[in-house]
C-alpha cells in the first residue's frame, strides 16, 4: 500500500474535488432563479354597468378570464370595467377625453345619437346579442380606434370570444 501523501498526484486530487463540488453547486444555484413573470396587458372596457344585459356580460367576462388568455407572446390578459362615469354621461360629453377604454360595449346603435368617435366606431363593430342573450336586439361592441399593439390584439382577443354565443 502506497501513503496517499507520498503520491503528490492523489493527494492534489483529493483536495480539488471539494472546490469542484461547490462550484457546480453555485453555477447550477445560479441558473435556478425564477424568471419575473410578464406584466398583464389590461383591456379596459367601457359599458353599461347597469344595462339589462350587465349580468349576462359579467359572466361572459368571467368566462373569458376562465379560459386563461393569452397574447400570442405568452403575455396574460386582463379585462377590467372603467367605473369612473356614468354610461350616458359619458356618451354625452367628450368620450375621446374622458374615457379611457380598449372596448366599448353600447346597449344600442341608437346611444352614440351625437358622438362622432363612436358613431365611427359603430361601422366596424360586432354584435353580442347572442352572448349576452339579448337578441334579437343589437349590441354592439367595437375597439377604440387609437388602440394598438399588444392592446389592440388583447382586446380583438375579447371582442371575439364576445361573438361566439354562450
């Protein structure tokens, strides 16, 4: 039997693999870190929170966020209702200004009577009826034409799982 300190070869061996050891503990310490997960993109909507067809949208809405959407980039998305104005005070005043939404959700073509940005949004807008059972009356919904990128898409996402009926 040879005297492991004899052999300077072994010896030298024996003393590196503890350093070994923690550098392969550290490099894979480090490459654990949980990545920060991606800011929600928010779809605002704009509606009549006390419309006949409120219930039938909450749920809808519900509905949506169930399925766990996503943009194409993994980025979730968020719907949330503005509750800052009145439904019909908003209609009547300066819309552009004062409201601040992706989506507009109209009880009927006949609420924007004298709101131009809404009366041109109303040419490109989809109706709901069959998803909030109101049919065969008209809602209409439609995104805000200065929406783009990534709320742009986050809103068309929820504009169509609106048109599909329930």
């Amino acid at each position: 039997m040879t005297d492991l300190r004899a052999s300077g070869y072994h010896f030298d061996m024996m003393h590196r693999w503890p350093f070994v050891g923690a550098l392969l503990a550290l490099s894979l310490a480090a490459a654990c870190k949980k990545p920060t997960p991606p800011q929600p993109v928010v779809v605002h909507i704009f509606r009549d929170l006390y419309s006949p067809y409120a219930h039938d949208l909450d749920h809808r809405i519900l509905d949506f966020q169930a399925t766990n959407p996503r943009l194409p980039s993994g980025v979730p998305i968020i719907v949330q209702s503005v509750n800052e104005l009145d439904y019909k005070t908003a209609l009547q005043g300066d819309f552009d200004k004062n409201v601040k939404a992706e989506v507009v959700i109209l009880n009927s073509p006949s609420d924007v009577v004298s709101n131009p940005p809404l009366t041109a949004g109303l040419a490109q807008a989809t109706n709901i009826c069959a998803a909030v059972k109101a049919c065969p009356a008209v809602v209409p919904v439609f995104i805000a034409s200065d929406v783009t990128g990534d709320r742009a898409v986050a809103a068309q996402a929820f504009v169509a799982f609106l048109a599909q009926p329930k």
